[in-house]
C-alpha cells in the first residue's frame, strides 16, 4: 500500500511540475492540447491528471468550507478561535549583557 500511495504522489508531483505557472494558478486553462503536454512531460495518463485535479477542486471546496462564506462573513465562531499573541521573553542581566556585547 505504501510503495503505491508513493508511486502516486511521485506521479502527481511530475504532473505539477510539467504544468506552467499559468496552469498551476488557473487550471481551467487546461485543454485538450495542454492535458496532453502535461501528460508526456509527467509521463502520466490523462485519466491521471484528471484525477489529480478532481481532488484539488474538492480540497479548494473544503478549504472554502473552513475559511468561511466567500462574501467576507466571519467563519464559525468553533473556527474563529483567536490566538494569544505571546508576551516577548524577558532576558535576564546575564542574557542581555551578552546580547548587547
């Protein structure tokens, strides 16, 4: 199981890299003609680039899904926990002097 899950994350990451910076940002752009160039440059099938951008469409979904509504409304009150800001350390005579030398 594991030697396969790795052939198939080796096999999406060569699929990454044959797409261009416009692909990888937008991947409607993606055609017939651009599928199959990634296709020989990865050296994966096309049903394979299809699949790899069907599970990045459902993780864009659920991210938006966590981030809140698209129209700027705060997400759920569960996410919106806010996190302490940390107070910065205070150094001792020792640790600044040092710092300062």
């Amino acid at each position: 199981y594991t030697n396969n899950l790795e052939t198939q994350i080796v096999g999406q990451i060569a699929i990454i890299k044959s797409m261009t910076y416009e692909e990888k940002m937008d991947p409607s752009l993606l055609d017939n003609s651009r599928l199959q160039r990634v296709a020989n440059g990865s050296g994966q099938e096309i049903k394979d680039i299809h699949l790899l951008l069907k599970q990045y469409k459902m993780m864009k979904k659920m991210m938006l899904k966590f981030k809140g509504k698209p129209n700027g409304k705060e997400p759920p009150p569960a996410i919106a926990v806010k996190m302490p800001i940390p107070e910065r350390p205070v150094y001792t005579d020792a640790i600044a002097r040092k710092r300062s030398a």
